[in-house]
C-alpha cells in the first residue's frame, strides 16, 4: 500500500484554510493509503514563539486534528520532535542540500525580510520538511499549494541522496504532492492567502456567533455596492467558500440571487453560516470531549511516536549504512 505523510505546525488554531486545502484530505486518505501525520513543532520554532505556550499548542492541534476524523486506529498521530530520527536525517541530508536553491525558496525570501539577523532555521526549513517525508519512504504527501515548492525539493534531494549514496537501487520514492481542488482559500479579505500569521482566517473550533462575527464584514464582490447592484459570483471569495461548504443546490441558489441582485450579501453570507456550521459543529463537539481528557490524547501521540519511531529508525540505519558511517550502538 502506498505511504502517505503530511504535517502542521502548531502555530495557532486549525483554520477552514488548512482544513479544506489538506486535514480534511488527510481524514479521506486514512482509509485508503498507510498514513502518517505529524503536528511539526520543530518547524513552529523556526519564526518567534513563545516556549511556554507550545505544549499547549502542540497538544491543541492534536485535539482538532482527531476531532476532524483522524483514527489513530488507521493511521499514526504523532509529535516530531518526540521522534528524533527527524533531526538527525535532517542532518545528513545538510551534506547534499545545495544553499542556492535555500536561498531561492519564496518562503525564505518572505521571513527572512523580517529578521535584521535571520535565524538559519528558516534557512533549513525546507530540509527538514523533507527529512519529514524521506525518513518515512513516503510516495504521497496531502498538502495545500503553498507546499509545492518545498515538496519540488524534497524530491530534489531525494533524487541528488540516490544519486550520490544509493545508485545501483534508489532508495528514497520521490514524494509527490496531492493537491484539492482547495488548494488555496483566501483569507476573509479576500486578498491574501487564508494564514494562521495573517490573522484573517475562521478556525475549525470557533462558536458559530465567532464565525458569524468574522463572516458579516467579510469581503465580497467588491462592484456589489448596494442590495440592488446584481453581483458576479465567480469573483467573489465567499462564493467559492459555499462551493466547499454548500449543498450542490443552495450553490445554485446563491449564485442565481446573486446575478439577478435578488439578494443582498448578508442574506448570502447566512447560508454560508449554516452550510459551516453543518460541518464544522460534530468537529468542536468532539474537540470539547477531547479536551477533557488530555491524558488520552497524550496517549495517542505517545503510541503514534513509538509506531513512527520504529519506521524511522529502520529508515536512519539504512541510511547511516550507506553514506558509510561506521556501524555502532544506536
Ligand atoms: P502549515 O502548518 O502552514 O499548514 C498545514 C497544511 O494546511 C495547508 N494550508 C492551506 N491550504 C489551502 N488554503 C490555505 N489558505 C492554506 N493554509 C494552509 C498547507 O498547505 C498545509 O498542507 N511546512 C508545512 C508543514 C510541514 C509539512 C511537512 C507538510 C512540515 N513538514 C512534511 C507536509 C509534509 C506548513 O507550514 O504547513
């Protein structure tokens, strides 16, 4: 069965961005593929955060993402930095990652502009996300389209390490990127990416008075001035949110009332309020149960990390073997 891998930083609370563009994904493919996701706080601290707050955050992301649906019976939930096989493939592979093609990396370009001194983290971020990945031999990975670049060059390095250490037979699958056709939902301004940083998203656990708050400001087709102008659906964000988040007919609906200025955006945007609350109600429900019990939830990430774990340390001695390190204790 192929092997699929994807991760999240617990920066901040799970998004309908990340929840449309991979988790929800991520609950879909568990049935079909072996699949391995891990909540990525080595990532988190690559940019400021605060050491006081990351157990918490850590443990909040595993609580939305198996109040999304993810089993730990099909598939392993784990934290990266209890598996350190993570950093020390990593490691090995600083020796073939080429610095010009770090330094080229739109997100780099992005963070770095907001540093006087740039932490190297942000540098080696893309290294790690694809010690991630190869340490678990995965084909596949579920991710939003803001990860195509560094997936471009996990499968970069996977190809330069068979080249360099595994000629004969590639050891690593170059990983390739599974896309939705959410791929990338704008924040509510319509403008932007929806981001944790950019603090114009709707998360997954908020109340729907929170969402209806945040959804009643929110941008639409900007040439709908009054109720009477008619609107143009397909130029409008809010419209593509009830392609995701709608039954077939009310997208019908909506867009019909829409052109014809049968009805004004509020009346639009309460649809779309419901169709949200819908989805997303059984998902806070369970988060609720979930964070009453934190101890299970520590339970299932301890038994996902000794499941990871035993992959990953197959992985690093294959590896050590081959770049020709000198067998010892492990
Ligand atoms: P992160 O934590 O920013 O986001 C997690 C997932 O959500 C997707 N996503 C979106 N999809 C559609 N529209 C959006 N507005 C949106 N915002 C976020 C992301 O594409 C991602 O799939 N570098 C990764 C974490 C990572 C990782 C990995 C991913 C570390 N190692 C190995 C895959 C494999 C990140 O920062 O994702």
């Amino acid at each position: 069965m192929p092997r699929i891998f994807s991760g999240i930083q617990p920066t901040g609370q799970l998004h309908i961005g990340n929840w449309l563009g991979a988790v929800r994904n991520w609950v879909e493919l568990q049935h079909k593929y072996e699949a391995i996701y891990c909540v990525v706080d080595l990532h988190a601290i690559t940019e400021r955060y605060d050491a006081s707050a990351l157990p918490r955050r850590t443990r909040e992301m595993a609580i939305g993402l198996l109040a999304s649906g993810i089993d730990p019976a099909k598939a392993i939930l784990f934290v990266q930095s209890h598996v350190p096989e993570h950093t020390t493939l990593q490691w090995f592979f600083t020796a073939i990652a080429p610095l010009g093609e770090l330094e080229r990396m739109t997100q780099f370009k992005d963070k770095s502009g907001k540093h006087e001194s740039i932490p190297a983290g942000i540098l080696m971020y893309p290294v790690l996300q694809a010690a991630d990945i190869l340490l678990y031999l995965a084909d596949l990975v579920p991710v939003g389209e803001d990860q195509v670049q560094h997936l471009e060059f996990s499968r970069e390095l996977a190809r330069r390490w068979n080249t360099e250490f595994s000629r004969a037979s590639p050891y690593f699958p170059e990983p390739k990127a599974l896309l939705t056709p959410a791929r990338r939902i704008l924040g509510l301004d319509g403008q932007a990416k929806m981001s944790k940083s950019l603090g114009n998203t709707i998360g997954i656990l908020e109340t729907p008075e929170q969402v209806w708050q945040k959804l009643r400001p929110a941008r639409t087709d900007p040439a709908r001035v009054t109720k009477s102008d008619p609107g143009n659906p397909d130029v409008c964000n809010l419209y593509t949110l009830h392609k995701h988040f709608s039954p077939p007919e009310t997208q019908t609906m909506v867009a019909e009332q829409c052109r014809t200025a049968g009805w004004g955006c509020l009346d639009c945007k309460r649809l779309l309020a419901e169709g949200m609350e819908v989805a997303l109600k059984p998902i806070r429900e369970r988060a609720v149960e979930l964070e009453a019990a934190p101890l299970e939830v520590d339970r299932v990430l301890a038994e996902g990390a000794e499941k990871a774990r035993a992959i990953a340390r197959r992985t690093i001695a294959d590896v050590k073997e081959r770049m020709g390190f000198m067998p010892g204790a492990n």
